[in-house]
C-alpha cells in the first residue's frame, strides 16, 4: 500500500481506538498509590478521592484493607464465595445438629450392639471436616498476613485429611475390611488424620519456633505439604471404585432394598472422590504452572484456593454428606418395620360369619367319627354287656390304626436282635 492511497480513519473509529487504549491503561495500571513528589490541585484531589471510595465501595470506613475482599463490590469473587461458604457452614451444622438429635431421639435403643454408633460417629468426623472447610474459606478471602499463614498452612491440609480419611474408611467398610467395621470406621478415620496433623505442626515448629523464620511460602510449598492428603484422596479413588465394580457384579440375594441401597451409596461415594480428584488436579495445575502461565501468578492464587475450598465443600455436602444420611435413615427405618404379621390367617375374623369363635375338633367337619354309628349298636346291644366306648375323632388323612384303640397293658416295643456270645463285643 502506498502513502498516497492511505485514507484517515473515520472520526467515530478514532474515538473508539481512544477510549480502548484510556480502558486498557486505567484497568493495567489502576491508580491505587499517589506519589508524594508531585503537586496536586483540588480537581485531582477530588478526583483520587472519589476513585479510591469506588475502589472498596461496599465497605465501611476505616476498615483494614485486609479485610476488603470481605465487602469489596468491585472484587465480586470474594462476596459470592463469602455467600456460599457462609450458606454450606450453615447447612452442614444444620445436617450435624440434626443427625445428631435424630440419633438421641430414635435410635437409642439400637446403639448398644448394633454398631449404629461406629457409623454416627464416622458421619460426625465428616460432616465436621466439611464445616470446617468452608469455615477456612474467609481464611483465604483475607489477604495473607502473620494471623492468616499458619492457619492456612495447618488447617488446608488437616480438614482435607480428614474427609478424605473418612470416605477412605467408608470404601474399606463397604468393601467388608474387618478394620472399618463398627466403631473401626471412625477409628480408622482418626488415624489417617492424625498423620496429617503431625506434619503440619512439624513443619510449622520447624519454621516457626526453631528457625525464627517469618510464615512465608510458595505455592510449590504449599503443594508439598499436600502430598499425605493426595495419597489418601488416590486411595479412597481405587477402593470406591473396587466398591462399584463389586456392587455392580454381585448377584447374591440380600434384600431389594439393601442391595440397591449398598449400590447407590458406593456410586455416590465414588463420585464424590472423583470429582474431589478433579478439583484437586486442576487447582494444582493452576497454582503452580497456569496462572504464572498467563500472567496472574500473585492475583489469582488466593481466590484459586478459595474457589477449591468452597466447590469441594460443596461436593462433600451433597455427594456424601446428604446422600449417606438420607440413606442411612432409609435404613433404620426399614430395620425398625416389625415382622409381617399372619394372625388373620390364623386367627378368627369378627367381620366373617362363621368365624367368630375358634373351632375344636368335634366341630371341624374334616373328622369323622371313628365309631361311626356305633353309638345306635351299642344301644341295640343293651347297656350292661360292656362299658360304653365314647366316640373318638378320626382324621379321613390318618390310617386305620387310631391312637384310642391303645392298650396300655400290652407291649408294643419292637423286639431287637440279641447275641448269646456275651465274651464279644
């Protein structure tokens, strides 16, 4: 193209190319710190007073700036995530609580024995776990400082450990493990979680206390001290699965509702894992390669960490949480159904005519009697030529002999074999 066939742009495209290049330097370079080396008129005062109320518009005055993301309506991130937390910490108390009393009002008398206890208290770690991990949310909605990095560091791995934990433990009791039988589920539970507790307060003993060193980490840190919690989140992955394909190829008898009931709540327990496996691997991915990848390494770590928190949460509620409740009070209340009773096909009915009283063998038209018509002979005969026999009942099913024809002076045993050579044995 040559310089004499160039025509100016129109004047609405140069507007616009404007307006797009203003855009991109206020939004790159927002106006946050005010050099102290330049003079400003009271325009420019105004003007930077009214930009820094848009900046934390929602929030109080005075208030800490590492708080904003509590309030700030321009970071929208951190008032939907503070919404969903605050409404999972809510429903998951509310779900404990009511497990709870349900537990105290309706199973008492099947707790001894029955092993009702060992699963309440398994569903009490778990729902705990969630709780708390939408409760550490506002941990990371509030910028990092000295109060916020320890418990970050301890807590993140800690709650995680335990869910986990707990869903690992589920898999094995499903899988018929004689360790996660009864109160060996939340037994079990603790255990896997108390590994996890140890590393996190050894590394933060060892930072802390011994080196003297400030709470700072890395993201890469960060990961490493998830590797417990990996390696049981990818053990409870392959039970659960094991504990669907074994539901799904069992074809022993063991109730309609007891076989469905075991199938759904292995298929809900490995869907629950696996989508947790998905959330992990893409928050990973992200802290430590995607969002120095494109630019948002230091802005996107803590609402990262925070998206993580609240959709696992969310994920445990109501992959686990709310599904094995509901199905374990499907089941107590199955177990609690008294037998089937057939007394009206053994006892009278008043509705029915005829059967209002309950009838005796001489009033069953299926006996006969035994003498018959004797009763007329034996008046033919006369009465003193021999006691008068009563009447017995004869069933049309039984032989000939009748038990009243019996005489309790003669010998009915069967006679047996008996050898003369007494010196044998």
């Amino acid at each position: 193209m040559t310089f004499s066939s160039w025509k100016p742009p129109s004047p609405p495209l140069l507007l616009l190319l404007l307006f797009l290049s203003q855009w991109n330097s206020t939004t790159s370079n927002p106006p946050t710190t005010i050099a102290s080396n330049t003079t400003s008129s009271p325009a420019d005062t105004i003007v930077i007073n009214a930009t820094l109320e848009e900046a934390v518009w929602g929030c109080g005055a005075g208030l800490d700036p590492a708080y904003r993301y509590l309030c700030d309506r321009h970071a929208v991130w951190g008032v939907v995530l503070e919404a969903l937390a605050s409404l999972g910490f809510l429903l998951s108390a509310g779900l404990l609580l009511g497990l709870l009393l349900w537990a105290l009002c309706t199973c008492r008398r099947r707790t001894k024995g029955s092993g009702l206890g060992g699963t309440l208290a398994a569903m009490t770690l778990f729902l705990m776990a969630t709780a708390g991990l939408f409760a550490l949310t506002f941990a990371f909605i509030v910028r990092l400082g000295p109060r916020t990095c320890p418990v970050r560091l301890f807590l993140f791995g800690v709650l995680f450990a335990l869910a986990f934990g707990c869903l690992l433990a589920r898999a094995m009791a499903l899988l018929g493990f004689a360790a996660a039988r009864g109160w060996g589920e939340p037994a079990l539970a603790l255990g896997l979680f108390t590994v996890q507790v140890v590393i996190g307060t050894e590394w933060l003993l060892v930072v802390l206390v011994r080196d003297g060193l400030p709470c700072e980490y890395s993201q890469e840190e960060f990961v490493m001290l998830q590797i417990y919690v990996l390696c049981l989140l990818a053990a409870a992955l392959l039970l659960s699965l094991h504990a669907v394909c074994r539901s799904c190829r069992s074809y022993g008898y063991t109730g309609g509702n007891g076989r469905w009931q075991g199938r759904n709540a292995a298929a809900m327990l490995f869907l629950t894992v696996l989508l947790s496996a998905a959330i992990w691997v893409v928050w990973i991915v992200m802290v430590t390669w995607g969002n120095g990848r494109i630019g948002r390494r230091p802005r996107w770590d803590d609402p990262v960490l925070s998206v993580v928190l609240v959709a696992n949460g969310w994920v445990f509620l109501m992959g686990h949480g709310l599904t094995r409740v509901t199905l374990f009070c499907q089941e107590e209340a199955q177990a609690k159904e008294g037998p089937l009773s057939f007394a009206g096909w053994t006892s009278p009915n008043a509705e029915i005519p005829g059967l209002s009283s309950v009838k005796e063998g001489r009033e069953n038209g299926s006996f006969e009697n035994d003498v018959g018509t004797g009763k007329g002979r034996r008046q033919g005969r006369g009465a003193g030529k021999g006691p008068v026999r009563e009447p017995t009942l004869k069933s049309p099913y039984e032989s000939g002999f009748s038990m009243s024809e019996i005489d309790p002076e003669r010998d009915y045993t069967i006679p047996r074999p008996q050898t003369t050579n007494t010196s044998q044995p």
